[in-house]
C-alpha cells in the first residue's frame, strides 16, 4: 500500500516540474516570430552561410602569413647514368675513350621551406572583399528575419481566420437548428406549410457543409503555421490571440501610415548597397594587377647519399647542409591587353550596379506608396464591413422573428441568413486584409529588421 502512495506521489511531483508535456504550447504572434528566429530552416541556412563567411575571411588572412612546407625526397637508381671521359686518364690510349658512372643508387633530399607575402596590391583588396562577404551575409540573415517575421504573421492570422470562421458557422448552425426544430413544430400543427421546414433544412445542410470544410482549412493552415516557424508537424500548440486582439495590437490606432519612409533603412537596398561597394572593390582589384608582387622565402635543405639503401635512416650519417633566402619579384610587362579587358569588364559591372540601385530604390520607393495606400483602403473596407454585419445580422434577427409569427416567407428567411453570413465573411476578410496589410508595410519600412 505505502509502494502505491509513493508512485502517485512521485507522478503528482512529474506533473508539477513538466506540465508542458501534458499541455499544449501557448503561442502569441511575438512567440511564433522568436520561435521562428530560432528554427526557421531559410534562417538556419542564413546562419550557416555567416559561419561560412567567416571561415572565408581566416582564408584569406591566412595568405598573408607565414607559409611552412616541409617535404622529404628519396631517390633509387639502379643503373647510374655514365658519361664518356678520356681513356688516357686511367691509363689507357690516347685519343680512346671510357664510361665512368657519377653518383651513388640511393639519395634521400629533405626541404623545409616558408614563404611570406611581402606587398601584393591583390590581397588586400580580397581581404576587405572578404569583410564584405561577412557582412552580406549578416545583411542577408536580417533579410531572413524580416522574411519570416512577415511569413509568420501571415500563417498566424490565417489560421485564427480559419477558427473565426467556424465559430461563426457554428453559431449559426445552433441557432438554425433551433429554428428548423420549431418550425417542424409548427408544420406538425399545422401552422406552416412543408416547404417552410424545407427551406430551412436546406440552409442547414448547406452550413453543416461548410462548417466541415472550414474544420478542414482550419487543420492545413495550422500545418502550414507550423511548417513556417520550423516545427514538427506532430507538436501541440495553441494560438492564443484572436483577430480581435490581433487587430487591437498591430493595427487600431497605430499610425503606422504616417511613419516616415527611409529607404537607406530597408533591407534590400542595403544588400544592393552592398553589391556596389563589392563592385568598386573589384574595379581597384584588376587596377592592381598592373602592380608588382613581391614575395620572401627561406629554403633549408639536408641531403644525404650513399649506396646503401637504408644510410637515409642512420642520422650518424653526414647529411649535406643547403641554406637559400631571399626576395622574388613579378611584374605583368605585356599581357596583351587581357588585363586592361578585365579593368574594363569590372568597371562595366560597377556601373549596372549603379544603376541597378537607382531602379531598385525607385521601386522600393513605390512598392511603399502601394503598401501605404493598400493599409488605408484596407482600414476603410474593414469599417464599412463592420457596419455591414451589424445591419444584416439586425435584418436576419427581425426577418426569423417575422417568420415564427408567419409574417415573412422562408424565401426571406433564406435571403438574409446568407446576406448575414456574406457580412460575417468580408468582416473578416476584411480583417485579415489589414492585417495583412500592416504586416507588408512594417516590411517596407524597416520595422521587420530587428533581430
């Protein structure tokens, strides 16, 4: 007995310490962008391409230091090459000639070498080329956020969208039902003809339909959701604001319309900025191939010969010592104008970027009026589909209270239940309009780019 209480009391203790494993994950839209940030596979691949970056610059730093290689050369020779010599050297006739062998069959060379770069024009300029690269790939990553953050909002509201809209069907569905209900009622008295409880249950049927597919949608966006902050699809979670609340907090009374537009600060003009500078550092790069290069080296060498074959591994043995240091210097004199073409050819692709900037700020400049202009007509609509759902759900009210006391036909009935429904929709398509809405000009105008 005592063996049972401790195991209960040791699952209260686990439900204490762990409830997220029993309960689902509350999620606002600021913790799905977090969230987001942290398992975003178009983030993650940002990320990796800075690790890149920066591995690219040690690269090229490392061109500028110190080089050492070392290497060991043996050599077998099995018949040594001989040359003809007099043969009166060795005591033979005059005007004769005899082969002598030169050399022995085993050599063993060791090198130990280091290079250093002294001045070359090139490398300094693929160095700051690299520093450019980390920081186009920072840039890159802040595209990534605001990408995402944009992508995250939208999945978000769609899927709140979707459970608005079978809130509301399923509202109507209960009230119709009671209606059908009563109606049959009155029809088995006597009261209403069959064609009036007909009616009715056609319109019921047709939202039980709806309602279904509604649940259906509700499900794929919750997937893609999931799918757009990198979460498994097998994961539990809840969205815990509303439109409503949505609405509230990113859109009423915000003037987001009036905030000033800079196009220095959005994100895309800065990566062609960007591009730009890499363009020039270019054009000073080929400059630079006209310039000398200047290298240092230091060559030590020790050789060792004999005809044994293993005297490499006596270190008793005389190794010949070889010391060489000094300075190369290399100059292009005439390379029939290829690098000129080059000179030319970079500074060509510095003037499309140029003038790639210019159309790029042009439209980014206009893609801001539309999104300006999409935003207030989106806060327009949203009014005038509020009013529109107050007056048609006042129009269904009166029109099903004519009904029961046989005032008003089913046709009528029919009329503005699905007028009334209509309302409901572009309400909240409305909505999501401008919420949508909000979200593209918080892109545009950089409100997106803090990490």
């Amino acid at each position: 007995m005592s063996r049972r209480i401790r195991i209960k009391g040791l699952g209260l203790l686990l439900l204490g310490i762990c409830p997220s494993l029993w309960a689902q994950q509350a999620m606002s839209l600021e913790d799905a962008q977090r969230y987001a940030f942290k398992n975003s596979y178009l983030i993650s691949n940002s990320r990796h391409e800075i690790e890149k970056a920066e591995k690219r610059l040690w690269e090229i730093t490392a061109i500028g230091l110190p080089q050492a290689s070392a290497s060991l050369n043996y050599q077998y020779s099995p018949d040594l090459p001989e040359q003809p010599v007099p043969a009166e050297f060795f005591g033979g006739e005059p005007g004769t000639f005899q082969t002598v062998a030169f050399g022995v069959s085993n050599s063993s060379v060791a090198t130990f070498q280091i290079n250093q770069l002294v001045f070359d024009g090139t490398y300094l300029l693929a160095r700051q080329g690299s520093i450019l690269l980390k920081k186009i790939r920072n840039d890159e990553l802040t595209k990534s956020t605001v990408d995402v953050r944009d992508e995250v909002a939208r999945a978000y509201y769609n899927v709140q969208l979707s459970a608005e809209a079978e809130k509301i069907l399923q509202s109507n569905l209960a009230n119709l039902s009671k209606n059908l209900q009563e109606v049959r009622a009155l029809y088995e008295e006597g009261f209403l003809e069959e064609q009036d409880a007909q009616q009715l249950e056609y319109l019921v049927n047709g939202i039980s339909l709806e309602l279904e597919n509604a649940r259906r949608m509700g499900k794929v966006a919750m997937d893609f959701f999931r799918f757009t902050i990198g979460m498994p699809m097998d994961s539990a979670v809840q969205l815990s604001q509303g439109l409503e609340e949505l609405y509230l907090q990113n859109a009423s009374g915000q003037l987001v319309s009036e905030q000033a537009f800079r196009l220095e600060e959005h994100i895309e003009y800065q990566l062609v900025e960007n591009q730009e500078t890499g363009a020039a550092l270019q054009v000073k790069r080929r400059m630079w191939d006209f310039a000398p290069k200047v290298n240092g080296f230091l060559t030590h060498q020790q050789s060792n010969f004999d005809n044994d074959a293993f005297n490499m591994f006596n270190y008793n043995s005389y190794w010949i010592p070889s010391t060489v240091m000094g300075l190369s210097v290399s100059m292009p004199v005439f390379t029939s104008f290829a690098n000129k073409m080059r000179l030319d050819q970079a500074r060509i692709d510095l003037i499309e970027v140029q003038e790639a900037k210019d159309q790029i700020g042009q439209a980014l400049t206009l893609e801001y009026e539309q999104a300006k202009s999409a935003y207030s007509y989106a806060s327009d609509r949203l009014s005038n589909e509020q009013r529109n759902r107050e007056i048609t759900k006042s129009i269904r009210d009166k029109t099903l209270i004519k009904y029961k006391e046989g005032i008003s036909s089913s046709l009528e009935v029919t009329q503005t239940q699905n007028q009334y429904l209509n309302s409901e929709t572009n309400y909240l398509s409305a909505m999501l309009e401008l919420l949508n809405a909000k979200s593209r000009l918080d892109k545009v105008l950089g409100n997106y780019n803090k990490q």
